[in-house]
C-alpha cells in the first residue's frame, strides 16, 4: 500500500511540471514525446505518462479554448494517420484503450465517410482471410453501428459491405475457414446465418448456390461444405424442394 504523503507529493510534482509546461507554452504534441508517448507500447492508455499527458492536455484547452485539441487528434498529428491505425490494431482492451478508441470513432463521425470508404480507409479490404480475426474490424463495426445511428438514410450492414468488397464466393469461404478457429467461430457462425438468410432472402435456391455462387464442380471441394451448410439451414427453413446434387 502506497504512502499516502508519498501520492500527495507525486500529485503536487505532476502539477509544478504541468504548470511548467503551460507556461513555457509547449504543445501536446510536444509534451507527448517527453511522456515517451510517441511510440505504442503495452498498456500505452493506462499507464501514469498517459494521464500525466492527459491532465496537461485538458488544462492546455482550457489556457488555448479558440486552439482546442482532442486525444485522437494529438495523436493523429503525432503519429499520422498511418500511425494512428496501426495504434489502433495493436494496443489492448483496457479501460484507457477502449476510451480511446470510443473517442477516436467519435471524431471520424465530426467528419463522417461512409461506412464502405472506412471500411476501405481501415484496409480492411485487403485483410482477405484474416478479415475475421483482423482487430481493425472491431473498431469498423463500432463506427458503421454509430454512423447507421447518426445517419439512417445511408446505413449499411456488415454483410452488405463485405459482400461489396469480396464478393459473395470469396467472402462466403472466408467465412466457413473462420468457423473453424476457435478466436473466430462464434462470430463467422452468426455472419454465415446472416449470409445465408440474405440468399434466402433473394430466393437463392441450394441449385443456384451450388452452381451459380460457390461454382462447384464436384461434392469433393473444400466450398461443398459451404453448400452442405445452407442446404440444411434452407432445409431448415422448409423451402426445400427435390433437387439433389
């Protein structure tokens, strides 16, 4: 248990250094590589630099309000906006990351993009295989459900928008690959029901999967799988008729 005239000595040194700063009339920027908080490292949101950093830079808005800056946006100029995604996919889930990243999402919606350019802008159109298990993905789908809130008219899925990207075959083997990783099952499992009730949805028979989306040749492909699984949930589903492969 630390001294308790040990924090108040700590609290009263972190205020004289702030102070210092403000007065010398240093950026956050700036302040961000004495905190050594230009470089991601493990627990980078919760550690004492972080909210040292974090009380200079809410009474620096406070002296400058016409010059006001946002965590995302220190860190943004910081380390760039290339930067900024590859903070994002590496750092943890704790509570300082996670606030972080809500305000990160936060800020993209003061300058909103369709969901489909950030999905893009995210690279996560170029993820292939790994898409499902892709951390970037998470942070994606926390901006699409915002944006669908913030702006109805143009809200889209996740489905719609993978599908644009992959395309319906490729996206559909991704799936089933993923359903089969422990990390990634639950949630290709609920994206391939979702897929397959969309098919269902466009009247897309077991026939027209077989032959028109996954294009097999022979029940031995690694994609009959794929058509084995929604012809039982179209079985399911009792729309099946008398086709047989």
């Amino acid at each position: 248990m630390k001294n308790p005239n040990t924090k108040e000595l700590a609290m009263k040194m972190e205020a004289v250094q702030i102070s210092r700063w403000l007065k010398g009339d240093w950026s956050p920027v700036q302040i961000m590589d004495t905190q050594k908080l230009s470089k991601a490292s493990a627990g980078l949101f919760d550690s004492p630099q972080f909210a040292t950093w974090s009380t200079f830079l809410t009474e620096y808005n406070k002296k400058h309000p016409k010059g006001e800056i946002t965590v995302p946006e220190a860190f943004t100029q910081s380390y760039g906006e290339e930067g900024l995604l590859k903070l994002l996919g590496s750092i943890d889930d704790g509570p300082g990351a996670t606030k972080f990243k809500d305000e990160v999402v936060k800020g993209w919606l003061g300058n909103p993009d369709h969901p489909a350019n950030m999905f893009k802008r995210l690279k996560l159109n170029e993820a292939g295989d790994d898409l499902l298990s892709n951390p970037m993905l998470s942070i994606w789908t926390q901006y699409m459900e915002a944006f669908n809130m913030e702006y109805s008219f143009a809200k889209t899925t996740m489905l719609q928008t993978l599908t644009k990207s992959y395309g319906e075959e490729k996206l559909a083997t991704m799936i089933q690959a993923a359903t089969k990783v422990d990390e990634t099952k639950d949630f290709a499992k609920n994206l391939q029901t979702s897929q397959f009730n969309q098919w269902m949805a466009e009247a897309k028979t077991p026939d027209d999967i077989y032959t028109k989306v996954l294009k097999l040749n022979s029940n031995d492909s690694p994609k009959a799988d794929i058509w084995r699984a929604y012809y039982n949930a179209y079985d399911t589903e009792n729309k099946l008729f008398s086709f047989k492969p």
